[in-house]
C-alpha cells in the first residue's frame, strides 16, 4: 500500500538513497535554528514550505546555510515568537490562500536547557520549558498528517519532567497515535555520543483510512535500526593518550564513529568554508590536557581514535582539537554533526552565536534516519501490521 506523498530523496547530502514516493510532502519547521533537522528531511525527499525561528542570527545562518548547500533560497523564515502566532497566519504563510494540504507535517524541537541536565532544570515553568506547551498546542491547532517532536532524554528520564511530559501526550492523544523513543546519534553513525528523545505521532483520521485501524500496543512505528547497536560498549574504546604523541587505532572500531578522518587533516579543513574559523588559544591548558581526557567540566580534550560528547555545548565550551593546541573550528564542530561541508555559516556573525546554533543542532545523518522512518509510514509500512 502506498500513501500519497513523496518524491525520492534528495542524494545532495550523500545519506544514502531514500525510499521512493510519487510528490513531495510539505513540512512547517518550528525552531528551526541552523535546520540540521530540517536538512534530515530534506535529504530523504521533504519539503520545508514554512520556518520559524525567533533568534535573528540563527536566521541569518540558516539562510545563508541552506542557499550554500543547495544553491536555492531556503523558505521564508518567519521571526515572530511563536507564542504569536495563530493557527490561521500560520497556514496562510504557509499555504497561501488555498486550502491547506491533505498531507502535510510539522516537525520541531522546541528549546530543551529547562529540561536538560546541564541546564537550570526548571522544566515546564521555566521561559524556555513552556514552549513545549505552545508548540503542542500549534500542533493541534494546525491538525498535520504527522508531527515530530524532539527534545533532550531529561524530559523523559526525571520524574517531575516526566510529568509534564505525560501531560502533553495526553493533550496530543485527542487527535493522534503516539510513540516515543530515545535514540543515541552514535548508533547511526554519526561520531558524537548524543542522545535525543523523539515524539512522533500520525493523525488517527488518516491511520484509519490508509491501515483500516490504529495502532493498539506501543512500538509501532518503524524506527530506524541501529547500524552499530551498543556502539559504546561494543568496541574497544582507547583511554588517554599524552597529547601530541601518536596512539595506533584500536583494530574493530568503525571508522565513521571516530573524530580523526574528520577533523585532523587540517589541509583539507583549511580549505573548506568555515575551517579556519576559532576562538584563539590563551590558555596552557591547551598544551597540557591529555588527549580523550573528557572528564572535565570543561577543557575536554577529543580523543582521535573516539567519539566525541555533545558536540559544541554550554557557553562557548567547544571541545580541544585532539592533535592540536586549540579548540575546533566552526567546520570541524559541523563535521562532528555531520552537517555537509557545502553547508556554511555567514563570515560576519559572531563565533558565539555559530557554536550555540551548532550545538543545538540535531544530527543531520540522525535526522536522515528518523525521516526515512517515516517515508516508511508514508508508503504504508507499520511494525506488526504489514
């Protein structure tokens, strides 16, 4: 059975060939940021009709990113906070003055420090938390075929948040099957250990035309298999190593899951958009911190022959080069997120603003994975029903 909607995938970004569908699906992108989400679905044959983003840097780096990459203007971004807008502008923007779609999506994944670990915790009450309601509610508001919610594993894994949680599900429950999971970005190939909590849901109207029934038990929805299930506890990770030596590759480790293909052949980065863009070094630490010497709260040091933790995180905290007495550039921390290298960020914005969009980003070949998981509901396939 075949689902209306979609076109074979965009091999732009080189992920692999996508699923084939007859047309193009339209998607609204809430939060859009540096739209490494939004680039996911684009590769696997999606269309961004319509983004928000409220922070005007991040918008000026989408932009610019997105028309680097494809050589086209990306969608027109609207910058409006979203606790604004209404369902009605939305569409207009979107749709124009035709009725909207018979299918459509909305993906996003609304600002996660309130419910992040490392963040001030203060869940659904904080500016940031309540976001997640709003969001919630456009969705129901605007009533897509399909959404996806993204948003860090603390939502789910502490008990208060996890109220919160239960609460927006059973909100989105009125009007929609549901299943979540939380997914690792090491597992797909991508050289970061980052775990991201992913919301999915299908309009229970269009699940009832397409499969005759909804989904019963959890666990329906397609996700993507892992390709290195267990990857960090699988292989034989190296410890530390003394900075500028020469440690050998431990034999069984993949090379995808390592930072040294991507970013220690400083020829080819320097030669890239971005690649010579970092903050100076000022510091000795530079010189003394052992390579894959991660423990820190900061000043982590990768190891070449390991994974990298969260990419680009906190204030400017962007990880030490593990050869070199610096930290990564704008591209080589892009690398780590697998964001294409015809991808670029704007020369003039600020180095701060570049690492926090990067850092906020979902994984490109993650969002790659995720999306083909729902070409696969599109086209009809549904674990323990077909």
């Amino acid at each position: 059975m075949l689902a209306q909607g979609m076109v074979a995938g965009n091999q732009s970004l080189a992920l692999g060939p996508a699923p084939e569908l007859a047309v193009e699906v339209p998607l609204l992108s809430f939060f859009t940021g540096a739209g490494f989400l939004d680039l996911g679905f684009m590769q696997a044959g999606f269309k961004i009709i319509w983004c928000n983003e409220y922070n005007r840097s991040f918008v000026k780096g989408y932009e610019y990113g997105v028309a680097s990459l494809t050589g086209r203007e990306p969608c027109k971004v609207n910058t409006e906070s979203i606790v604004n807008l209404g369902a009605r502008q939305i569409a207009k923007e979107a749709f124009g003055n035709t009725p909207r779609p018979g299918l459509f999506g909305i993906i996003g994944g609304p600002p996660c420090p309130d419910f992040s670990v490392g963040g001030k915790n203060r869940g659904e009450n904080g500016e940031q938390g309540r976001l997640s309601k709003v969001f919630v509610d456009k969705i129901l508001d605007l009533q897509p075929v399909f959404f996806l919610y993204e948003n860090v594993p603390g939502l789910i894994r502490t008990a208060k948040h996890r109220e919160f949680l239960r609460r927006l599900l059973t909100q989105l429950e009125t009007h929609y099957t549901l299943d979540y999971k939380v997914l690792n970005a090491l597992e797909y190939g991508v050289p970061q250990d980052r775990e991201r909590l992913f919301v999915v849901g299908f309009h229970k109207k269009w699940l009832k035309r397409y499969f005759g029934q909804l989904p019963v038990l959890g666990g329906w929805f397609p996700w993507p298999e892992p390709l290195y299930p267990d990857a960090k506890n699988k292989y034989p990770w190296p410890d530390l190593s003394p900075f500028g030596g020469e440690p050998e590759k431990p034999e069984g480790i993949p090379d995808e899951l390592v930072v040294g293909p991507l970013i220690c052949n400083t020829e080819e980065i320097a030669r890239l958009p971005n690649g010579l863009e970092g903050f100076r070094p000022y510091s000795r630490k530079f010189l003394t911190i052992p390579e894959g010497d991660v423990s820190r709260k900061s000043f982590k040091r990768l190891h070449r022959w390991r994974y990298s933790p969260t990419a680009a995180y906190g204030n400017n905290e962007v990880h030490l080069h593990p050869t070199l007495p610096r930290r990564l550039t704008v591209r080589e921390a892009m690398r780590i997120q697998t964001v294409p290298d015809g991808y670029a960020l704007p020369p003039d914005l600020p180095l701060s603003d570049k690492f926090k969009m990067i850092g906020n980003g979902v994984p490109v070949r993650l969002a790659y994975a995720v999306a083909l998981s729902f070409i696969k509901v599109l086209r009809g396939e549904l674990n323990g029903y077909v």
